[in-house]
C-alpha cells in the first residue's frame, strides 16, 4: 500500500503505528494508515488480517512524574 520514501513500518512491526495516515476520521475516532492499520483514538489497533491490539495508553503518568 505504501508507495512514499521512505517506506511506512509494516503492519507486523513494533514501530507499525508510525505509518502515514491515508484517511483520517476524527469524529468517528480512526485513522486509516499507509500500511492498512487502522488505529483507534484510545490507541487501540485492527490489523489488516483481522487481529486486534488492545488499547496501551500509559496510565502510570503520574507515578512518573512524582518519582
């Protein structure tokens, strides 16, 4: 799907959240990206096979910023 230089993580990498966006629906909470992830506003994930990726938001923010 990706067709820019350089090219966009793929959808099975670590990184894969790095992809460019291709259709972007704030309203409705998604985005599309470049390598057919689509990503969710509370960071979860639907891989292009189906797969999905629970939301990973940190949630110990405030411990860090005590320590």
């Amino acid at each position: 799907m990706c067709t820019h230089a350089p090219k966009c993580p793929t959808a099975d990498s670590p990184d894969r959240e790095a992809a460019h966006v291709v259709a972007g629906h704030p309203e409705q909470g998604w985005s599309l990206l470049c390598n057919a992830v689509v990503v969710f506003e509370d960071t979860g994930e639907l891989l292009p096979d189906g797969r999905t990726i629970a939301p990973h938001r940190p949630t110990d923010v405030l411990d860090l910023v005590e320590a």
